[in-house]
C-alpha cells in the first residue's frame, strides 16, 4: 500500500478556504472552489461535496476530480453508498479500498471506478448531518487520523456554507416532507421504566464555530482558560440543586465528571490544538472529534462512559465560547419535553428543566451509562438504543416514551394518543390505589401471609423499600454501586456504602448477594476473562473463591456496616455444595478476624445461597443443612434450564416461565426447603409479574422480593387470592405435557376474581 504524503497542514488549508469564504462569490462558486483546494490541500484525485436536500436524498454539489456532469445529477439516498453511509451514522469513514465495502455503490456517470481509496466526513449542523464532504485516490491510501480531522474541521467551515441557505433552501428540509409526516414506532432498550408523552425536544450537541483559524493563539488560550472556569462554576451550581442533594451513587457519577473535567491531559490537548493555530472553539472540536473517533472503537463501558463525559464536557465548553461570544440565551421549552439525543452527559440532562422534563430516548446509552443514573434521580423514562433516532425524529413532533415496554410512538395518530392519555390516567389511578395498599400486609383472603420485598442495587432505591411499604430489602445487588464507580472501593468505601444502606433501611432486613460480576458484568477496573459464553464463564462466586481477598474485604466491609445489627449475605451463582461451604468458611474466617480486632460482629448473621445453577437442584438435601436460607434467581435459572440466552430478545417468549418444568421444579424445591425448614424465597424478574406471583404462592413460596414497581400490583394480586382452590388447582395441572399453563392460570384468576 503506497504511503501518500499529506498535503498542507490544516491551519493553511484553513485559510486558503476563509479567503474564499469571505470573497464576493456565489455561494455555488465558493463551493466549486474550496473543493479544488480541499483536494490539493489532502493530495486527492477527488473532492466532493454532497448535501443533503428534501427526503434524505444526498445531491452531489461539487467536484474536483468526478465528471463535472454529474453534478446536480448524482443523487444518492441517505444509507445508500458509501456517502451515504457517512451520513446514515454521522460518523467519519475511511477505507483504502473502498469498492470492497458492502455499502459501495456504483454511479457510472461519476466515473467513480477509477478510485480506489476514499475518505468521507459528515458536514454537521446542529447535530445533524447536512452534508458529505469526501476526497478519494486513485491508489490505495490509508488516511491518518490527523487527515480525517483535518477534514472534520473543514467540514466545519462547509457546514456555515450550508446553513446560509444560498445552496438550498434551508425551509426544504423542514419536516413538512413525505415520510417524515408519518407516524412511526421505534424499539430499543429500557434504561429506566415508566411512560410519558410531551414534546419532542432534538438536543443540539453542536455549536456553530464561526472562526476556526485563530489571529491569536494567546488570545485563545486565555478564552479558553476563562471558558474551563466557568465551566467549573457551572457545575458547582447544577450539581449542588436540591433534588440531588442526598447522598447516593448519582454523587460519584457527578464526582467523576467533575474529574474529567479537571483533567489536565485532556485540557492540555486543547491547548496543543489552539497552539497549532486553531481557535479556541475549534481547539475543543478538534480534540472532540478525536475522542469520538476512539470512542467508536472502544467496547470498554466503563471507558465509554469517560469519553460520554468528556464529550458532553467539551460541548459546555462550546457554548461558554460561543455564549461568551454571542450572548446565547436559554431556550424556550415546551411545557413537557421528550429530550431527543444521541448521547447526554449527565450535567446536560440538569441543564433541562426538571419540571418540564418527561423522558429521555437516545440514539446510545446503556443501564449503566451515567446519564440513565442520574435520569434515575430525577424519575424520568429513559430509553436508549434507538436505531437511527436522531433523523426520525423532528424536534415538535409529539412523542410517546413507553420505556415499560421498550417503545417510542413518534407522531403517534389522535387515536393512539387519546388511548395512551387513558393509559396515564389509568397508571396514576392505580399508582394511588396502591399507596392506599402501602400499610396494609400482603395476605391472601384465606389468611396466608406472603413476605413482599424489593429488588435494589443502588442507594438511592433503598428509600422504596418504605414508600412501597416492603418487608425488606431480598435482594441487594452489591456489583451495581461496583460498575458505575471509577475505582474499586475499598473496605472503607464499601463499608460507607454498605451502612447508608442498612442506615436508610431502618431496621428493615436486607439481603447482601456477594459481587456478581464477570461476564457480561464488567468492572471498568478488573481484568475480565469473559470468555466466548460470558453466563457460563468466570463470575459471580467462581472469581470470589478464585481472588478471596476481594469476598474477604466484602464480608469485612459488611460485618463493619451493620456494627451490630441482623446481617444476611447471600451468595450468587453457586453449582456445587462444596462451593458454598467454601464461601461460609471465607466469611467464618472474616468473622473470626473481626472479632480479634475487637469489633463488634452482627448480633444474627445469615448466609445464604442462591438457587440459580441448576447442578444445584439435585444436591439439594445436603445444601439445606448448611444454608440459613436459599433464594431462586429465576432470571439465571430459566436461561440455564431452557438453555436460553436471558438477554437474547428472539428467545425472550419461546419457553414460558409458567411451563410445567419450570413449575415443577420450583414446586420441589419449595417442598424440600419446606420440609428441612429453611426460608426460601424467589427473587427473579418472574416474581414482579402478578399471574408468575400467583403461581409462585400456589406452589409454596411464601416470601418473594420484586422490583419496587411491581410492589402495588402484586400485593393488590394476593389481598384479591383464595390460596386452598389455587394449590388445589395447581397440583392438578403440573403434570401436563403442555408447552404453557398461562392460560390456564390466566382463566383460574379470571375465575375466581383474582386482581391481575
Ligand atoms: C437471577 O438470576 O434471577 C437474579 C436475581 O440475579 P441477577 O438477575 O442479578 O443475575
Ligand atoms: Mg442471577
């Protein structure tokens, strides 16, 4: 592959195409123009500039090196070709052999197959793609990542060009067209539940940069440095506002930012930047879109989420240059805002008003991905993984977020409106119904009582367990306050985490499951070995009995936390028995250290395991003599029992929870834990489902832990259930060969008036 030398430095290149902006010329004959020195400037063959015209057509505009008639002729659809491509992901392509792309697409009247290599950008405006802007070579060419940004940058001046209209019209791409008028649904992933219905709100991450090549590099710098503190300043103020001023994990999140945004090594590459001739603004883009160009490539959440940070930092910076410069004023906002993104930092969601906020979708994001934490905090319906959300969505439409069953309606027509108006109305109705169910006990209409507890696995789900009226905590997933943190906590950290919990739990019982990491559940900061089967690999107990010391300070940090107090701590994933006698001896042995120190040790202590592998179920006789309790992780159960990927959205409906394998199983266990007298409990996704509750007390469960918005529902389930007939019911069709009893189950409630 011929190395080709790069042509002039980005700051010549810069000022060649300012002197032609800033001439008398059309805005045609600009463009004609600043392709043949783009060309020059990168030792192109060809320059192109496409932009993006009325229903997603991409129309070449200009070129330096294709046939000059193709011009105004060639037109490609957005996700068409390479280029469009570029403009489908708004993302920077380069490939040295670009007719070996599955997306190359052929237009003969370009006289493209000459061209071998080829490197595009997308000219962006507010966010959105206006544009393409790409060279190509006649020989194989691998492009430097300094050229893609010199090309950004360039792409940034075009994108003015674009927007003075003098091209096309900007009204053209109103959303007035074809397809964008029509109502749509999108899918994607639930990153916190709930439903709203508002305005949608398009959040503009990009801040037009009128000067990119600085008259003064000192100037710029003192700009920029003025810009960092006042950033600083900033986020004292959003930070320090009264809805996040408890305690809990959205502080650390907000903590690291702040670090990020002290960080002197990201702060120093600006700087270079500007030193290298560019203006201050330009100087933070330049850096930005360097971090995006890593961020594509970077699978590590926990790095991600510090290039989100870092990103949503830089575009602060933006707007205090711009806003220094231009005296921005806030926006105006509709009473109730669908926020529309491809990514939030977490100081960006603060900076819309809470009050007029109602849901969050994103183009990105992940469950654990800072801005859904903090969007946590403030209550609101997140829904991330959106393919393609930012160009099918126009900022007014009215937008539907049903983040309870991972969908957006976009536009949705009168009627689907009007029904989910209801939907609202009805949840709020409910929502109060189940208050008024608070204190009272989850006990059926023949007097048995069901223990309902709550699911949690950060400190700020720990106050549900009194506005939902719990009996307790059943299952507090320690790993999650672990994945968001940047560094491993230390016994000290993990024994304040651990006290706030049992602290704000006020003498309720709560269930400590050991770090369930390894797999699909990374730690930023801990070597995983995922393997090609993550379930089925190193995790959960398996690395806790492999690297003791990390149970061991987790046991200690616990024993310090409840300094007295009831503990139970429950172990995940265990296979064997030997497994879990190997972990009680890891916490005996914590215990006996304790206690030699002279520390007060819990005045009850629990161990327990979790029934999630199957190998267990048939060692069950001599697990319950060494258990304090056992608790069925039916999320990892079913996936290991059915041999189905708990995560997979194909296999999520092909075997039923309610089968009469699954059924049975769970019916044994019930009896034998039953009979040796230990407590059981089931805290899987399959207990927060009022029918699978229903069937769970029917088989014996007497003691179930749910996530907290399932506590209303549930409870309303078993005030409104006669359990003789139920049992009686249930042992009649256990022994059926049919692939679900949900219907079944679903007709005995119908029946006998049992609220679902
Ligand atoms: C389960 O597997 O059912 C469970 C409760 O644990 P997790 O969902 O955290 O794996
Ligand atoms: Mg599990």
């Amino acid at each position: 592959m011929q190395a080709v030398p790069t042509g002039v430095g980005p700051r010549r290149l810069l000022g060649r195409i300012r002197d032609v902006m800033a001439g008398e010329a059309s805005a045609q004959a600009k463009l004609d123009k600043v392709v043949q020195i783009i060309a020059a400037g990168m030792v192109a063959e060809v320059c192109s500039v496409y932009i993006l015209r009325a229903g997603e057509v991409l129309e070449l505009f200009a070129t330096k090196g294709l046939r000059r008639r193709a011009v105004h002729q060639t037109r490609l659809r957005v996700g068409e070709g390479l280029v469009g491509e570029i403009a489908a992901h708004a993302q920077p392509l380069a490939l040295d052999d670009a007719q070996s792309h599955p997306a190359f697409a052929y237009r003969p009247e370009t006289g493209e197959e000459a061209y071998r290599s080829l490197m595009g950008v997308p000219i962006l405006r507010s966010g959105r793609v206006a544009g393409v802007l790409v060279v190509q070579n006649k020989l194989a060419r691998t492009y430097s990542d300094e050229e893609i940004e010199a090309m950004q940058i360039t792409a940034m001046v075009l994108a003015e060009l674009v927007a003075s209209g003098d091209l096309v019209n900007p009204g053209e791409r109103a959303p007035a067209e074809g397809n964008a008028l029509l109502p749509i649904r999108l899918d994607g992933m639930s990153l916190n539940g709930g439903m709203a219905m508002g305005t949608a709100v398009i959040h503009q991450p990009d801040v037009a940069i009128r000067q990119v090549v600085a008259e003064d590099p000192e100037v710029e710098l003192i700009r920029l440095n003025e810009a960092v503190e006042a950033v600083h300043r900033e986020l004292d103020r959003l930070f320090g506002r009264g809805e996040l001023a408890a305690a809990g994990e959205h502080h650390d999140v907000l903590e690291a930012y702040r670090m990020v945004a002290s960080d002197a090594g990201w702060i120093g590459r600006i700087e270079d930047a500007i030193r290298s001739g560019l203006t201050a603004e330009a100087g933070v883009q330049q850096v930005r879109e360097h971090t995006r160009a890593r961020m594509s490539q970077i699978t590590d959440p926990y790095l991600r989420e510090r290039l989100d940070d870092m990103e949503d930092l830089s575009l602060r910076l933006l707007q205090q240059l711009a806003g220094a410069a231009n005296g921005t004023t806030a926006r105006e906002l509709p009473d109730d805002v669908v926020l529309v993104a491809r990514s939030v930092g977490p100081a960006e969601l603060l900076d819309y008003d809470p009050a007029r906020l109602r849901g969050l979708i994103m183009e990105r994001g992940s469950a654990t991905a800072h801005v859904s934490i903090v969007a946590r905090a403030l209550d609101i319906p997140v829904i991330g993984q959106i393919k393609d959300l930012f160009s099918r969505v126009d900022a007014g439409d009215t937008v539907i977020v049903d983040a309870e069953n991972r969908q957006v309606f976009v536009r949705p027509v009168e009627d689907v409106q009007q029904s989910f108006h209801e939907t609202l109305r009805l949840r709020a109705e409910r929502r109060q119904a189940f208050a008024q169910l608070r204190d009272l006990p989850a006990v059926t209409l023949d007097g048995t009582e069901v223990s309902l507890n709550i699911n949690a696995g950060l400190e700020l789900d720990v106050p549900q367990v009194h506005s939902t009226g719990a009996d307790g905590i059943g299952l507090f997933r320690t790993e999650i306050p672990f994945m968001v943190r940047a560094a491993y906590p230390d016994v000290a950290a993990q024994t304040a985490l651990y006290r706030a919990v049992l602290d704000q739990a006020e003498g309720k019982p709560v269930v400590f499951r050991t770090l369930d990491v390894g797999g699909d559940k990374d730690l930023p900061y801990f070597e995983s070995e995922a393997g090609e089967n993550p379930a089925l690999g190193w995790r959960a107990i398996r690395i806790a009995l492999d690297r003791p010391a990390m149970l061991r300070q987790q046991v200690r940090a616990l024993v310090r936390a409840a300094d007295g107090r009831s503990l139970s701590i429950m172990f995940p994933m265990i296979a064997e028995v030997a497994e879990f006698a190997h972990a009680r001896k890891v916490v005996e042995m914590e215990l006996a250290r304790e206690k030699t120190a002279g520390r007060t040790l819990p005045e009850k202590l629990s161990v327990g395991a979790m029934v999630e592998v199957p190998s267990l179920l048939w060692q069950l006789p001599s697990l319950v003599e060494r258990v304090d309790f056992l608790s069925v992780g039916s999320n990892d159960l079913l996936q290991f029992l059915f041999a189905t990927d708990r995560g997979n959205p194909r296999m999520s409906e092909r075997y039923d929870p309610l089968s009469p394998p699954v059924l049975r199983v769970l019916r044994d266990l019930a009896r034998t834990a039953d009979k040796a007298g230990v407590p059981l409990s089931l805290c899987g996704e399959m207990a927060s489902r009022p029918l699978e509750a229903m069937a769970l007390v029917g088989l014996g469960y007497r003691t179930m832990s749910l996530t907290s918005s399932s506590m209303g529902p549930v409870k309303t389930m078993v005030r409104s259930l006669r359990l003789r007939p139920l049992a009686d019911y249930m042992r009649s069709i256990l022994d059926s060969p049919e692939h679900s009893l949900r219907d079944r189950l679903r007709a005995f409630a119908q029946d006998h008036d049992v609220i679902l």
